[in-house]
C-alpha cells in the first residue's frame, strides 16, 4: 500500500517552476550559502543541492543579473 502512494520515482520531475531573473538569482545564491554552510558529514545532502544547482544556470550568468534593474523593469511593468 505504502508504494503506491509512492507516485514520483526518484528521477522523475517532482515539480517545475518557473522564476524570473531576480529569483533566479536569489534562489541560486540562497542555495549556494546553503550548501557552502553544510557540514562535512551532510553529504547526501551536500550532493542533492549541488544537483540542483547544476540545473540552473552558471555563476557568471546569474552575477550578471542586476537585481537593482530587475526590479525598476517590474515596478515599471515591463
């Protein structure tokens, strides 16, 4: 019974998620201090965040997002 509440297998996509670029970056640096901050005996842990940020974008890209202009686009509706 337990299994078949299971519905997600361990490699399928469990959700999508659509940012803009002023989450983009704050989501990438959030998990960035989350994963430099774990502990040497958290490596399961440690490997799942870094999968997901291999899923994002690089480094150089998301520094190249000026949260300051993010946000006079939005307030300005463009």
């Amino acid at each position: 019974m337990a299994e078949e509440l299971n519905l997600i297998g361990p490699d399928d996509p469990a959700y999508h998620l659509e940012l803009t670029a002023a989450q983009l970056k704050v989501t990438y640096t959030a998990l960035k201090v989350f994963f430099d901050d774990l502990g040497h005996d958290e490596h399961d842990v440690q490997d799942i965040v870094h999968q997901v940020l291999d899923k994002l974008p690089g480094e150089p890209e998301v520094r190249a997002i000026d949260l300051d202009q993010e946000q006079r686009r939005r307030l300005r509706g463009v």
